[in-house]
C-alpha cells in the first residue's frame, strides 16, 4: 500500500497519509484560482474588450512579474518565524489577497470607463499575483517540514494529483457544461461571476484544511538545527543557484514542462479540439470526471515508483511515457473522424481516444506534479552541501525562472492564432473547422509537448538526487540535526 505508515525508519521526520494529504489542499486551493484565471483571456477580450494581441502581451508580462517577485517572497519566508509558524500566515494571506482580487475582476473591472480598464486591470492582477505566491510558494517550500522519508514524500505527488485533477476537472465541468449553457456562452459577466463565488468558497475550506495539516509540523524544531537556519542576503541566490547544480536541472526541466502544460492546457486549445474538431465543446468539461479514477490509477502506479526507485526515476520513467502516448494522440487527431468521440458514441475511436487520453493525463499529471517534492530534495541537498535551511529560497529560484520561462506559454498561443487571422477575437466554438486550425491545435497539443518533454529529460540526465543519494543526505542531515542516534 503506498498510504502505508507501519514499520517507518524513525531515523526520518515521519507524517502521516493524512496529515499529507490535508496540507495538499492548499495546492487544491491555488489550483482553484489557477483554474479560474484559464479563463481571464477570455474575460478579457469578450467583455473587458482587450484585442487577442494585446491581452496575450498583458498576461504574458504579468505572469513574468510573477515570478520576479518569487525571490523576495521567498526571501522573506526564510526571515519568518513567529507565533504563528513560517509557513501559515503566508497560506491565509495568500488565500485572502486571491479572493479579493478575483471578486474585484470579475465583478467591477468591466463596469468602469474604458480609459482606465487596462491599468485598474493590471493592478488587481497584480495582487492575485502576490496571492498566489504567498500560497503556491508555500506549497513547495512546506514540503521540506512535512517529512524527508523517500517513501513517504512521494505521497505529496498523489494527493497533489488528485486535487489538481478535481480542481481543474471540476472547475472545466461546471464552467463548460453546465455555466455556458446557463448563460449562452463566455459573452456573459454572470458566468464568471457565479464561478468565482464558488472558487472564493471552496478555495477557503480547502486553506483551512491546510492550515490544520502543517499545524503541528510548521515549528522551529523541524526548520533544521540553530547551525543551519541561516539568514543570508538576496545575493545568495546566484552563489545558490551556481553550486546546486540539482536545482538547476530541475528548474530546466520543468519549466519547459510548464510551458507545455501551459500551451497543451489553454482554453483556446480546448475550443479548438473539443468545440471545433470534435463539435462536442461539453465533452472537454465532462471527460475530466469521467477519467479521474483511471488517471488516478496511473498515478498510484507511478507513486509506486518513486517510492521504490526514486522520484528522478519516476520523472524520466513516465515522460517517455507520455511522449509514446503523445505521437499515437497526434496520429488520432490528424487522421481520426473526431465527430464520432463522444461518451454516448461507443465505437472504436471513442475507446481509442479515452484510452490514450486517460494513460497520457495520467502520465503528464505523474510528472508534472512529482517536481514538487522534488524541490524538497534539493532543499535537503542546500542544508547537506552548505548547513543552510532555506526552503523559501529554493522554491522561490525554481518559481521564478519556471514562471518566466512558463509565462510565454500564453502568449504562444495567442500569437500563434493571430497569425492565422484571430486577431480581434478568439476561436468560438461555432467556429467552422479549417486546416490552419487543426494545425494549431495539433502543435499546441502535440508537437510542443514531445519537443519539451525531449529537453526535459535531457536535463535530468545531469539530475544526481537519485534514491541512493537522497538517502545519504537525509540520514546525513537527521545525525546533525540531533533528532537521532548516528547509525552504528
């Protein structure tokens, strides 16, 4: 059983599955609003009344200020320590500034005078921004106090798989099929209005559950021993990053993944797959549900694996996955009769096509997600190359060039369909079908993942923190923590 906690080495900082899984949550949460923020171009262009180019360009700068800022964001966690833990104020904050700022965009952004959209615009933006990296910071860096036991880090990779999926599968359900149906479309305010009171509400719950999962865990006893938490200076960052060569393979290797991710996961592509090619925009909302406990399957399977083999195993293991899985999806798409995929239309493409797309998600979700407690390993690596425990720091530097690197992603798209005459508006999905289209759609959801995927492996080839070093320096760093006895 991977939820397994019987017979764990005491030598590590144990937690529970659940305890896991609850601080997991606060990923849910930022994955909520991550969600909702798919569909800001849209918002953007259909009701603000912002070109494609032009709201391309803004979201693309305001996602690189994003990850500008993750370095002091980081900087001033690691200074943090207070009544209240280093680790919770920054969750509660983050949640809060998100909720505000979503209210305030989708409410009242479109009602003032038009002079002045675009600055008040990019002013609420920019406070999401800091929201959402006061939360997702959190959820890189807090992994580090949760546990260091190789078989139970792992664990973050399946709960955060599991509520990712339901926060992007429920979120896409409940917009696609059932809000755009109540409201004729994305033309009306009312629909994201609806959809952000109910990110606002759950978003919520899900921090508090956090919150209560890294409780007992967010202490100075499990921030490394006096010698090791450090209080260094914003240059340390270049020594940092020149001298953990993990973390720079690591940052590489998935920030080419994010910017797939954000190519092959953009609303537009969607439209274009599910809307135009397929003439079944609902069926893009419905097969997230439809395919989570099989994807989940897969994801188990590759918990499994980094558990046994190590999570740099795991990680090049399932990319070469998806990329098989991957060229089969393109030669589907290319030459399939997609009108006949439905969930009512049980033919052979129909079974073809789930089938591919549940173990292709699975193996996608598998390594996009499994970089997370990734991060904690090379935060573990920092404290055994230099004594220095500064989880803020490394989950910042990999935050910010991920962000950066990953925020041309959006605009990718959105140039890419401007070039072929999109320039006022984006593809509807009563669009008519033409070859530039499908084209499109096949190199943003195919041909731009494998090319990244390809380059991601590369650079773990130069990743050293395989099972056996992580458990050198794990027990390396326990004995000098003075939490247990040295090994005899």
């Amino acid at each position: 059983m991977i939820f397994s906690t019987k017979k764990l080495d005491p030598r590590y900082n144990n937690a529970s599955a659940f305890l896991i899984a609850l601080f997991s949550l606060n990923t849910a949460a930022s994955t909520l609003y991550l969600a909702l923020m798919e569909y800001t171009a849209y918002f953007v262009n259909g009701i603000i009344g912002f070109s494609v180019v032009l709201t391309s360009v803004v979201l693309t700068a305001l996602r690189v200020f994003d990850g500008l800022i993750d370095p002091f964001i980081g900087y001033v966690v690691d200074r943090t320590e207070g009544k209240y833990g280093k680790f919770r104020p920054f969750m509660v904050l983050g949640n809060a500034l998100m909720a505000i700022s979503s209210l305030l965009l989708y409410y009242c952004s479109y009602t003032i005078p038009k002079a002045i959209r675009l600055p008040i615009f990019v002013l609420i933006y920019i406070i999401f921004v800091f929201g959402y990296t006061f939360q997702m910071l959190v959820a890189k860096a807090g992994q580090t106090v949760m546990t260091n036991n190789p078989k139970m880090r792992p664990l973050s990779t399946y709960f955060d798989s599991l509520f990712i999926t339901a926060s992007y599968g429920g979120t896409a359900l409940y917009a696609q099929t059932f809000l755009a149906k109540k409201y004729g479309g994305f033309k009306n305010p009312k629909l994201y209005q609806e959809l952000t009171l109910w990110i606002v509400l759950i978003g919520g719950i899900c921090t508090i559950c956090a919150v209560i999962g890294i409780w007992s865990k967010d202490r100075k006893e499990y921030y490394g021993s006096s010698d090791q938490v450090t209080k260094i200076n914003m240059k340390d960052y270049v020594s940092i990053m020149k001298h953990n060569k993990p973390i720079r393979m690591l940052v590489t290797a998935a920030s080419v993944n994010k910017f797939t991710s954000m190519v092959y996961s953009n609303i537009t592509v969607g439209v274009i797959i599910f809307g135009i090619m397929m003439k079944n925009y609902e069926l893009s909302g419905q097969i997230g549900l439809v395919t989570a406990i099989p994807n989940l399957l897969v994801v188990s399977i590759g918990v499994m694996v980094a558990q046994r083999l190590g999570q740099k195993k795991a990680f090049e293991s399932f990319t070469w996955l998806a990329i098989c899985f991957q060229i089969i999806m393109t030669f589907l798409l290319l030459f399939g009769n997609l009108t006949q995929i439905g969930l009512t239309k049980w033919n052979m493409i129909s079974l073809l096509f789930f089938g591919i797309f549940i173990l292709l998600n699975g193996c996608k979700t598998v390594s996009n997600n499994i970089v997370v407690p990734m991060i904690a390993d090379c935060s573990d690596y920092e404290v055994y190359r230099s004594g220095n425990y500064i989880p803020g720091i490394m989950g910042a530097l990999f935050s910010l060039i991920d962000q950066v690197v990953s925020a041309f992603g959006t605009a990718f798209v959105g140039l890419v369909v401007a070039m072929i005459g999109f320039r006022n508006a984006l593809p509807q999905i009563e669009d008519k079908l033409t070859n530039s289209l499908k084209m499109v759609a096949i190199l943003c959801y195919c041909i731009i993942p494998i090319g990244g995927w390809l380059l991601s492996l590369l650079s773990m080839k130069h990743y050293s923190l395989d099972k056996e070093k992580m458990r050198e320096i794990n027990l390396k760093n326990s004995i000098e923590d003075n939490h247990f006895e040295k090994l005899s």
